[in-house]
C-alpha cells in the first residue's frame, strides 16, 4: 500500500505537463482582469439636510399677520362699566404699515397704508391690571406705538361694525 501511495506521489509531482501557474505565461487575449474585493461598507453617515433659512410661520385660518402703528385710540367705552372694555379703552384706528402674511379663509385683505378700526380684546391698557392671569403681560399701547400682531375678523363677520377686526395678542416694536 505504502508503494502505491509513493507512486501516486511521484507522478503527481513529476508527471504533470504544465507549469505551475506562478511561471505561466496566458497570451494576451485571454489574459483576465484581477478581480477586485468588494470594499468592505463603512456604516452609513447621518447625511443632515440644510435648515430651511427663515420659513415663514403658518397663521391660523382667518387671520392676517401686519405690522401697524396706533393712529388714535378711541375714546368709546362699553356701556357695562363692570367690564374692563367698560373702564378703559379697547378700540383704537389702526394704519396697517406691512402685511407680513395671510392665513387661509382671512376674506377681504388688507392693504399697506390702510386705517382700520381695531377691537383690543384685552383693552389698550397694560394687562396686568385687568388680565393678570395672562402668560404674556401685554405692555399696552397709544398713539404712536409701533406693533405686530395677528388681525382676525369677529366671529359674526360684520363688514361695517365698528370693531369687526380683533386683536387679541401684540407685540410692541421699538
């Protein structure tokens, strides 16, 4: 048994017609070319998208953003006198300086350099005093004062009513 397996040996090393393949030469037609190892995948980088440079805010249905000055406030208070709009003035004619922007359904737009009469839910006078529960103290306002606020119309949609257009927040701008 040992001499067949040394026979199978010798011919295997000896025996074989070809060269091996390190000192083969392929013509060059049939020459392959190398296959390259897939790159191993490095873990996935978070790709971060560029912030959206100064989207506009949505407004609320029925409402119009603008900047406006006070005119003159309106001296007309409310007949119930146990109210604060029956103590201090709520109305005040309004000149619509910009109009930064409308929310769906607001109706009749308004144009820059128009006057309105403007409803102050929470009267022109500083908040403190008659809405303390307030999370935002509204500072108040008078002729001159510069602010920014979200105009809506009143809920019965009276065109001509004195007061039609609300406001119930604002901003003083300086």
């Amino acid at each position: 048994m040992c001499l067949i397996c040394s026979s199978l040996l010798v011919l295997a090393a000896c025996g074989s017609k070809n060269p091996p393949a390190a000192t083969q030469a392929a013509p060059e037609t049939t020459r392959q070319k190398p296959v390259m190892a897939p790159k191993k995948s490095s873990p996935k980088q978070a790709v971060s998208l560029p912030a959206q440079a100064s989207a506009p805010e949505r407004l609320a249905p029925g409402s119009c953003r603008v900047v406006g000055r006070v005119i003159s406030v309106l001296p007309d208070l409310e007949p119930a006198k146990n109210t604060p709009c029956g103590q201090v003035p709520c109305r005040a004619v309004v000149k619509v300086e910009r109009i930064l922007g409308y929310g769906s359904a607001f109706g009749k737009p308004l144009a820059q350099d128009q006057e309105i009469k403007v409803y102050f839910v929470f009267t022109l006078s500083p908040s403190q005093r008659y809405f303390p529960e307030l999370t935002t103290p509204l500072p108040g306002l008078q002729a001159g004062d510069v602010f920014q606020a979200d105009v809506t119309r009143a809920v019965d949609g009276a065109e001509e009513k004195e007061g039609a257009l609300q406001v119930y927040s604002y901003t003083l701008k300086k």
